[in-house]
C-alpha cells in the first residue's frame, strides 16, 4: 500500500500532513497535534470549495466531516501524495468513492460510535410526536396554557401500536431494542432479512415489501444509508399508504423523504405529525415545517454528544495511525483487490 512516503510533500519530523476541516473536541486535537502535522480549524468556520481544493493538493490525510462534499472533481485534482481520507462519521455518502478508488485513495469513516446517541435521539421523535411534546412546550411559553382539562393535548398512546423501521442496521436495531420497553410492536423493512436469532431477541417481525411495513405502521422510522436507491424512496405515494393520523420519524438522511409530499400530508392532516433531525437542503428547514405545531424540527444533533464525538475522533486518530505505519485501518470503507 502506497502510504505516501515517495511523495514529494515532505512529512515533518516523519509526521503525515492531516488536513482537518472542522472544529473537533479538545482532546482530540490535541492528540492530532501530537501525533501529526496537523493543519486544525478552531475557528469551524467551514471549508470552501477553494481551500477543500487546496487541502487535497498539500496534505497526507484529509478529516472530512458530512458538511464536506468530496466529489469526483475535487479527488480527480488531489495531489500525489494524497493516500487517505479519514472521514468524521460513519456515513459515506459526502465521498464519491470509486472516484477514491480510482486514484489509489484510502477512505476510512468512524462505524458504530453513534449507535446509541442516535438511537436515544430517534426515541424522543417516536415518544414526543404522538405525545405532542412540542405543542404543550410552545403553549407554556406562549403564556397560554389555562389549566388541566379532560381533554387537552390529546394525544396518542404507544403500548400497542407499530413501530415500523426502515433500515435494520446498527441504529434501527438499538431503536428497537429501546421501543420495547414502550409496549411497542416492532415491524422492519431492510435490504436483507437480519437473521432469526436477531429478531427473537428484538421481537421484530419482517416485513419484504416497503410499501406493506408503510401500511402497518403507526410511527415509521428511517434508517436507511442514503444512495441514489433511496433518495426520495418516501414519496408521495407510499406517504399516501401510511394509515391517518401516524407519524414520521428521520433521523438518518434529509433526502430519503419527499419534503414536499410531506409537507404536503401534514398540513392535510393526513399524517399527524413528524420528528425530524435532518433535511435536504440544510441547514436550511422549510418554514413550513417549522410552522406546523407538531413537527419536531432539531438542528442535526443525533450524534451530538460528548462521549460520541470524542470516540469518533479517537477512531479517526486510530485509522490515521494505522495507515501510516503502513497497515490496513480498521474502519477502511473500500474493499482493495
């Protein structure tokens, strides 16, 4: 494996060059600046076009996060001493890979140390939307609330009704396993079947067909890795077969759903509210959406926590370290024949 140390960037003091693109915890800059050559933007003012280009033409290592589009142009332009891209995240969609591929560019991301942050984020939409949690906060502080009443801010129950997930991997199994101990029935849809022993464990039932588990269930949750096969997969049709009066649950990726046929069922009334932590376009969010009383509209923070964003930087540290002592990192993306 080419590490780049026939390059004619010279390394210092035998230290790769790690270009870093946003602000990451303390910790974890102070050991990049320990270990590596490392160029840190305290400031996270975030990176250009420009300075992505410039980056790729000086540096070793590029510590990419999911606000970083890295696309075949940008890799195409990198310079030769370019050998890894150690993203900040587990998702990989903000790379063009086989770009990476082509040109002999590692990629590694950062799997598994957002599992539970996000799974807990998701339980907030799942018990918040059908509670209609953001309805009661906007009425406190709007000075209006009149007293207790038998029929005030009625809301839904969730012993008993289904939960169907969409993607049954990492995450959508830790939401499950936490839906549980809320009485709620599990139904899934993924690519491939988990194994038996994972849905006895889960109590999760399989469901083949994506628009049936849309039929079945009272709150949908989206789980799904974004590609061009999901990209809008949650369009106006399917929106039209989830039952009235259910919720819609993202926490994965802004594109897998059709924002304006969701828009669309809200305002309807067709669907009785949603939980969001992510949007096409951000960070831009439709003042639509943020209108509506009981959209759960929050700023992208499933992963944000302490703990999570220290253990995601300690991977990509890890990863970097393993690359250039010339070993395979544990968290490389692409497969090399």
């Amino acid at each position: 494996m080419d590490t780049g140390e026939t390059s004619t960037l010279r390394r210092v003091d035998g230290k790769p060059r790690v270009v870093v693109t946003r602000h990451l915890m303390p910790t974890v800059e102070e050991r990049m600046a320990e270990l590596f050559d490392a160029s840190l933007n305290t400031v996270d003012t975030p990176f250009s076009r420009g300075k992505l280009e410039v980056a790729l033409k000086e540096c070793h290592v590029l510590v990419p996060t999911v606000t970083d589009r890295i696309d075949a142009e940008l890799i195409a332009g990198a310079g030769e001493q370019l050998g890894l891209i150690a993203s900040f995240g587990a998702g990989t969609d903000h790379i063009d890979l086989a770009a990476a591929r082509k040109r002999g560019i590692m990629v590694t991301n950062t799997p598994g140390v957002f599992t539970d942050d996000t799974a807990d984020l998701t339980m907030a939409g799942i018990i918040g939307v059908p509670r209609r949690i953001r309805e009661g906060v906007a009425l406190i502080r709007r000075g209006e609330w009149s007293g207790w009443t038998p029929t005030a801010l009625l809301g839904r129950k969730l012993a008993g009704k289904t939960l169907g997930i969409v993607g049954m991997g990492r995450i959508g199994q830790a939401v499950a396993h936490r839906a549980r101990a809320f009485g709620l029935e599990i139904a899934y849809h993924n690519r491939k079947r988990v194994p038996e022993a994972v849905e006895r464990m889960l109590g999760a039932r399989y469901v083949a067909d994506l628009d049936d588990l849309m039929a079945q269930a009272d709150i949908l949750t989206l789980h799904s890795p974004a590609s061009e096969e999901t990209r809008g997969m949650i369009d106006a049709r399917r929106i039209a077969l989830m039952k009235p009066g259910s919720s819609l649950i993202n926490t994965a990726r802004g594109d897998l759903v059709d924002q304006e046929a969701l828009i669309a069922a809200l305002e309807s009334g067709h669907l009785a509210g949603a939980g969001l932590d992510v949007y096409p376009d951000e960070p831009q969010v439709d003042k639509r959406l943020i209108r509506h009383p009981n959209v759960m509209t929050l700023p992208h923070i499933g992963s944000a926590t302490v703990e999570g964003r220290e253990a995601s930087g300690m991977k990509v540290i890890a990863n970097i370290r393993m690359w250039a002592d010339g070993h395979r990192p544990p968290d490389q993306v692409l497969e090399w024949l």
